[in-house]
C-alpha cells in the first residue's frame, strides 16, 4: 500500500530529524551547519584556558585556569567592538598584559612554560579545522596539559 509506505518514511525523517536537531525540518539540513562565528571561537578558546590544569602564569603571578578564564572574559567585555575576531582577541586580549606589557604564559605540572599566545593560536587552527555540523568533538589541544 503506496500511503502506508510514505507514512512510514514521514514518521521516520520526523522521528530522525527530531533526534538531530530538526535537521530537515527547519530551514533545510542543519546536519551542515555554518562555521562557528567570531565569538563563539573566542568562547572555545576561553573555554580551554578555564578547563586547562596548567596553571596561567601573568605578571609574574599564577592563576587557575578558572581565574584566567574570568580574567579575559572581563578584558574581552571591556575591549567591546574593538575585538572583531578570534585572533585579534589573542593578539590583543589574551596575550600578554594590558598594565605591564608581560606575556602570559601557561605552566603545565611538568614545568614547561609557553606563551599562552603559541597555544591559543594553535588551539584556533584546531577549531577552525574541525568538521563543520553536530558531530563537532569538544576542544582537545595538543598541549599535554595533565603532565
């Protein structure tokens, strides 16, 4: 029977589509979303500093990756329009600081010390890499940052 068969086939995208996101249902496949925005990359790098067990070392002081993360998002709220894009908010923001013109570096458990620059540029060309849609994975860096 031709109409049960196309019932069947509804109930089916419908069923899928709900589990996904609405992927057919709304606006066309959103299995393929657009690249993350400006701000959303910003968010991600944040994101790794705060979630990161090395400690963020800034004006000679050491701070917790939560206290860092808090730290930037109060720089990146005061930098207002001025930060267009993740990279300028690593140049600009999250690279070294305002008052004393220091780098910021990352101390990881086995000693190692890298400007916190290096990494979150290195963390950017890992997000903007991944692949695009709901499958995204989590931020996993490189850094080794439970040595």
């Amino acid at each position: 029977m031709p109409t049960m068969k196309v019932i069947i086939s509804f109930l089916f995208v419908l069923i899928f589509s709900l589990s996904y996101g609405n992927i057919f249902l709304i606006g066309g496949p959103m299995l393929f979303q657009q690249t993350l925005t400006e701000e959303q990359k910003i968010t991600e790098l944040i994101n790794y500093i705060e979630k990161s067990e090395a400690m963020f070392v800034r004006n000679g002081s050491e701070f917790t990756g939560a206290k860092a993360a808090e730290h930037l998002r109060m720089k990146r709220t005061k930098a207002g329009s001025r930060i267009k894009t993740a990279k300028d908010f690593i140049d600009f923001i999250a690279s070294k600081s305002s008052s004393s013109g220091e780098p910021y570096f990352m101390k990881f458990k086995n000693g190692q010390k890298i400007q916190v620059r290096d990494i979150l540029l290195h963390e950017l060309k890992k997000i903007e890499a991944r692949p695009i849609g709901f499958l995204r994975g989590g931020s996993k860096s490189g850094y080794k940052v439970t040595c």
